[in-house]
C-alpha cells in the first residue's frame, strides 16, 4: 500500500472512500509559491503566459506542470481564458487554471495589459492602490511533479473556479486561506506560505469534486460512486494483487459484466486499463524514489516477469523502465 505522507495522510475522502484521493495528491509532490500579491484599482489587465513560458521565467523543471491560481481576497476581476468562457472571479474565489493555456485578469477597460513574467522581473508596471474599492489578489503557481498518468490531474477541467470561504465551505479551505493570507502579508516566500499552499490545493481540489456533486464525471465521479469508489480504493492498497474484472467485482459484490459496464461508464476507460495505469504510476514512484532493482518493482506491481513488466511500462509510459529512471 502506497502510504500518503505529511498532512495528505490526515486527510478525510469523497464519500468513505479516500484512498485513490489522497494517493493522486501524494503522487503529484505537490510544492508551490507565491508570485504576487497586490492591491489593483480598475481599469488593469495582467497577462498569464503560456506554461511552457511561464516555467521557463519561474526556472521549473521541464518534468514539473505549473499550475497557475489566482485568489481573491477582495474586489473581483474577469478570466479571459481562451479554452472557457469568460466569467467574473470574485471575493474569496479561488481560479486554478491546469491547462497550461494563457489567459488574462482585468477589471475595467485597460487596453495596455502587462505580462505576469514583467511583473516578476519588477518593479512592477502595474500601478497599485490603497483604495478601498481596489480587487487584492494572491496570485501564485502550484507545482506538480512528474505525473503523466495520475488520474486527479487527467480529471481537472481548464480552469476551477471555487469558492475559499462562506457558510457552505468546507473550514479546513477557509482556514487554509485565511493562514494563507496572514503569512503572505509577513513575505510571500516563507516555508509555512509553501506548506499552505500545499494545504490549499488538496482542500481547493477535494471542494471542487464536491461541488459537481451528481454532475461529476470521470475520475471524481468514479471516486464517489459507492461500488466503483471501495473497487478503486481496494487497487489502490493493493496494486499487486492478482487484479481482474472479476476480483475487482467481487470486492464489491457485482457481476464481472456489470461491473465492467458501470466502471466504463463512470470512469471512461476501462476497469483494466485503470488498473495498468495505476500500477505504472505505482512503478514511476518506486523507480523514482527507491533503489529497488526492477525485478523488486515489476513484484509490487503485480507482474510476476521483468519481460512483461518492461513491456507495459514502455507502452504505457513510453519508454523502458530503465531508461525512464536514468531521466532523473
């Protein structure tokens, strides 16, 4: 069983089913920092480049995603983003923004926009305010380490936009983000603002899986489902059992053949092309953090021969095991 460390391990999941949930968070060593956070009276616009740029000017690694958010502690702003409509973020939302695509904060009809990555070269052209009707942003990127396979990440959309405080949100968010807000006031670099930024994704990602409530699909629909949540949570403890559609539906007590129907139509994706995913995703880690030999790995991942287990991994991950672990 993959064990979730530091505080992911003292989280609660979706419904009784948390394991699949705090193991994508543990897979995705989430780190993060803050990059702005200022106070802009209208009219402003502040440009988010492309990931490949914004890496780039922030010196991440090309294994890392770079996630942009954007949090409002006061005042609104309107998201141009080009793969969603246009929408309005305002006090105490939160926007992440996963896709890597560009997009663009304003209020108010400024016509001279100013790149985020000029901003962080300072001094910052953007004229800031004390006004009382300013939007005071906290403006930031997680970073997510190496997980081409992880689920969670597979299943966010363009861009969340959640609420961070109120009477219907969770206090382990509104407390994460009003930490957040008082330690970022002392400096936005210091080791307790990076172990709330971690704090705030986990809680920002688990309120959005709860807010599409019935209307999720995929991966956080899959979670939640009463049958389909124990069968995943079951993988994920032991991703070496001898898994079929049949062992998998009968820890839920279901035939193979609705089962299988049910898991295709939740997840998407077949029950066992989840199951090589997962176990991929498993052997990254294991190659990554451990020096096990690979014969050690292809066991924990529940292949009895090394041949087969190359052979998997190479067609799932794209290259051999050995080769993937000397990119590191």
């Amino acid at each position: 069983m993959i064990i979730p460390t530091g505080y992911f391990a003292l989280t609660t999941g979706f419904a009784a089913v948390d394991t699949p949930f705090n193991d994508a968070l543990d897979d995705l060593r989430i780190s993060g920092s803050v990059l702005l956070h200022e106070r802009y009276a209208a009219p402003w616009a502040i440009e988010i480049p492309a990931e490949e740029k914004l890496r780039a000017a922030l010196g991440a690694e090309r294994d890392v995603r770079v996630v942009p958010f954007h949090l409002v502690r006061a005042g609104a702003f309107d998201l141009l983003h080009e793969e969603v409509a246009p929408q309005r973020i305002e006090t105490h939302d939160v926007a992440i923004c996963p896709s890597g695509a560009p997009h663009r904060m304003s209020l108010g009809k400024s016509t001279n926009a100013v790149s985020l990555t000029d901003i962080l070269a300072g001094p910052s052209p953007c004229a800031k305010s004390d006004s009382p009707d300013a939007t005071e942003l906290i403006c930031g990127v997680f970073r997510l380490h190496h997980a081409p396979l992880n689920p969670l990440l597979g299943s966010l959309p363009c861009v969340l936009k959640v609420k961070t405080s109120g009477p219907d949100v969770d206090p382990l968010l509104d407390h994460a983000v009003a930490m957040l807000g008082l330690e970022v006031a002392k400096g936005p670099s210091s080791f307790v603002a990076a172990r709330l930024l971690e704090v705030f994704f986990a809680e920002a990602i688990r309120s959005y899986g709860r807010e599409q409530g019935a209307e999720a699909s995929g991966w956080f629909k899959a979670i939640d489902d009463p049958r389909i949540g124990v069968a995943l949570s079951r993988l994920h403890e032991q991703p070496g059992a001898v898994w079929t559609v049949a062992t998998l539906a009968e820890t839920v007590s279901m035939s193979p053949s609705r089962f299988a129907a049910r898991f295709r139509e939740v997840t998407g994706q077949s029950a066992m092309s989840y199951v090589s995913n997962w176990r991929m995703t498993v052997a990254c880690q294991k190659l990554r953090s451990s020096d096990d030999n690979l014969e050690r790995i292809a066991n924990a991942v529940g292949y009895s021969d090394l041949a087969s287990f190359s052979r998997a991994f190479k067609s799932i991950v794209g290259q051999s095991p050995a080769r993937w672990r000397s990119t590191l």
